[in-house]
C-alpha cells in the first residue's frame, strides 16, 4: 500500500513476534505540491466525466485516459498530467499499471493453457508445485481462479500485522518475513512475490477451500507460477505468444517491474494536503496478481475479444463467465467468475457486464464489457490514495465514472 501499516518488529524466544503499529510514508521520491484545475464544463459528456477525475473539489488522480464502444462507434479521451513535475499531459494512449484488472489476463493464459490441454482446472497447487504450500493438495487452480481457495491475501497482512505474523510458526520463516517488511519501509519494491507465498505457506488456511470467497493477491502469485511451470516459459512471454501478439496489441506487455518499460505515465500517490509522491516503481511484489501495463484501447480490445471467443475455446470461455461466487462480503450483489467479475452494468434499463477493479501504489483502473462484446468501457488513472478510506472513495468515483461512460457509449 501507499501508506502500509508497519512497524518494529521483535523477535524473542519463547516470546514470539510483537509489532508496534505506525503508519510510514515510503520515501519513493520528493513531495511535490499540487492543486488541480477548478472544474469547467468543457466538450462532450464523455470528456465532461473524465474532467471530473482530475479537477475540481472531487479529483482523484493527476490524469486519465479512457476508451469507450459502443455498436455504433468509439470514443477516446483524456485529461490531466501523465508527469506532473514537467507538465506532460495525459494522452488517450498513454500507458499505466492495470494491477488488478490484470486478474482476467492471468485467468485468461491459465485457461488457454487448460484448452491446449496442458492442464486442469481441477489440477491441485500440490501437483504442478509440490512442496509449496503444505495445503497445496487441497486447493484447485479453479478455486485459486475464483478466489475459493482459502488462502490469505496481502492486505490481510497490511489490515492486521501482528496477528498474522504471530500466527507463523517456523521462526526462520517468521524471520524472513520480519525482514522482508521491515525492508519494504524504505524498498516499495519490497516485499517480493517469493516472500508473499512464504508467508502465506506459513499461515493456516483461512477457509476450507470451496467454502466461500475471499480475495486473494497472494493465490494469484501462485497462478503465475503455475502458468510458467505449465507454459515452460516465463510470463512476459507467455503473455505476449498467447495473448499480446495474436490479438496484435501495441502497448500491452507484462510489465511488474519498478522501472516500466517503454513510454508510460507516472503513478502518483496522493496525500492529504494536495501533497503527491511518485510511486511509479512502488510494485511490493507484484507479479500475476497485476503486473500488466496498457494503454485503454488495448485492454478494451483484449477484453471485446476475449468475450466474443476470439481467445478462449468455448468450454473455457464458459468456465470463465460462469458464476462460483454469488453475493457476500466483498462481492455485494455481484458475482465472481475465473478472474472477472459479473456485476450490473449500472444502465437505465439493467443488465449485467463483465468488469473489474484494479488499484495500487500510482494507478487505478475499471473496466466493463457486455455480455457480447459490442459496448465496453475502459478509465484508467495515475493516482492512488495514500489513505485507506480516500481509496474506497476514489475507486467508487473511478467505478461510477466507468459505468457512466458504458451506459453513453455511441
């Protein structure tokens, strides 16, 4: 997180490990002073509500850009600042972090590996990754898909440090992963994919798995190293022979790294004060959980493609649409399929869509897609606030705005 919950930890014999919670500032980069434009009507209704994301009282980021369809035709835009200490404006093809918007990616090379058949969806964690997680022959890739495994998430650890810290048994590894956060206070590339799967090996399972639903950053790390294990390649290419180059995207690449390669827009966290801080290279461990950057037409067209069956066999395609989640905290009145959400798509006469939410250190992102692929919508931002509550703001505003543009889309 932008701001994570921290602190001093302790290791002691026969006492365990005790944490003093603060909350720090990761040092990523020099505050810089910002006050957004006052809001002024200007072009159309599209343009009108992306203004809205960077200006005025109710701004959420420095920038955004945006892609909208409909049946009967396109529209792009942007507003606001890609790099804000040298002014740069937001361009309609700019490229930013997805984070979790990039799940239905990873779902989507996962089942295109289980239409090549090179794999299950009832395969085990245990049986492409033994010795991994002590619980491995108990999870399912489906269940790791459809976050029904039962495993931890990341921001269950941010949420309650010292419970679960305390909770890891084998002090070497209680240790490892001490250190590990203890250095994410001043690395916000720390901590790294391996340590987040340590720790969530260390930790009992939250929910007998199949049993309910629970987000999970962690269990889609273990995706990504099934997909490698499975594909014999590393993501960014599997990413890119499967699903990149066959539906001939420019901007998309898999991309988890600090530095972003290529042309892209800076990330920023917001603090209160108008105070912001890049974040570009905070990644803390990001890996198949989130690690593609695109511009919003190619993430449009991945996911219009995607829909009509252009990516998927059918029995893949199906598996991924199909609800195993209905309703519950965290979901609402949604469902969640393989790596998407079904949700309403918010317009004056109801139907569902296909979408998701993506939010991290810098960026933020929504998506939605009809059922058959002819209207979909993609904003994304380069801002990321530095409280917890200011992100559950920001990311409703994002999803509204999202919403709103699919509904007008020509």
């Amino acid at each position: 997180m932008v701001w994570l919950v921290l602190g001093v930890f302790v290791l002691a014999a026969g006492v365990g490990v005790v944490i003093a919670i603060s909350r720090i500032a990761i040092p990523g980069g020099s505050q810089i002073s910002y006050t957004p434009r006052p809001y002024a009507p200007r072009g159309p209704y599209s343009q009108r509500l992306l203004d809205r994301l960077v200006s005025g009282r109710g701004w959420i980021a420095p920038g955004a850009t945006a892609y909208v369809a409909g049946p009967k035709g396109v529209w792009v835009g942007s507003a606001g600042l890609a790099n804000v200490p040298i002014g740069t404006s937001m361009q309609p093809d700019a490229r930013l972090r997805l984070n979790s918007v990039g799940k239905t990616w990873t779902a989507t090379l996962i089942l295109k590996l289980v239409g090549e058949g090179r794999m299950k969806l009832d395969d085990t964690v245990s049986h492409w990754l033994p010795g991994l997680l002590p619980y491995g022959n108990q999870i399912t890739v489906a269940q790791l898909l459809s976050m029904a495994s039962g495993m931890i998430d990341t921001n269950d650890f941010y949420a309650e440090p010292a419970y679960y810290v305390r909770k890891i048994k084998d002090p070497a590894l209680r240790a490892r992963v001490t250190a590990a956060f203890r250095r994410a206070q001043t690395d916000p590339t720390y901590p790294p994919t391996q340590v987040w799967i340590e720790a969530a090996a260390g930790e009992p399972l939250l929910y007998q798995p199949g049993s309910t639903w629970h987000y999970s950053n962690i269990g889609y790390m273990v995706l990504g190293l099934i997909a490698a294990h499975v594909g014999g390649a590393d993501l960014s290419t599997l990413f890119r022979t499967q699903i990149i180059d066959p539906l001939y995207l420019h901007s998309a690449r898999y991309d988890p790294a600090p530095n972003i390669s290529g042309p892209h827009a800076h990330g920023y966290s917001l603090s209160p004060g108008d105070k912001l801080v890049d974040a570009t290279g905070w990644t803390g461990g990001l890996a198949a959980n989130g690690g593609i950057v695109s511009d919003a037409a190619d993430e449009a067209h991945f996911l219009q493609a995607l829909i009509r069956g252009h990516v998927l066999r059918h029995a893949q395609l199906t598996a991924l649409e199909t609800p195993y989640a209905n309703g519950g905290p965290g979901l609402g009145n949604d469902s969640y399929g393989l790596g998407v959400v079904i949700q309403q798509d918010g317009c004056a006469t109801p139907g569902f869509a296909y979408g998701h939410n993506g939010g991290g250190d810098g960026y933020m992102s929504s998506v939605q897609v009809s059922p058959d692929g002819s209207r979909v919508a993609v904003v994304l931002v380069n801002g990321y606030a530095a409280s917890s509550a200011a992100q559950d703001d920001g990311s409703a505003t994002l999803f509204n705005t999202m919403q709103r543009l699919y509904c007008s889309a020509p």
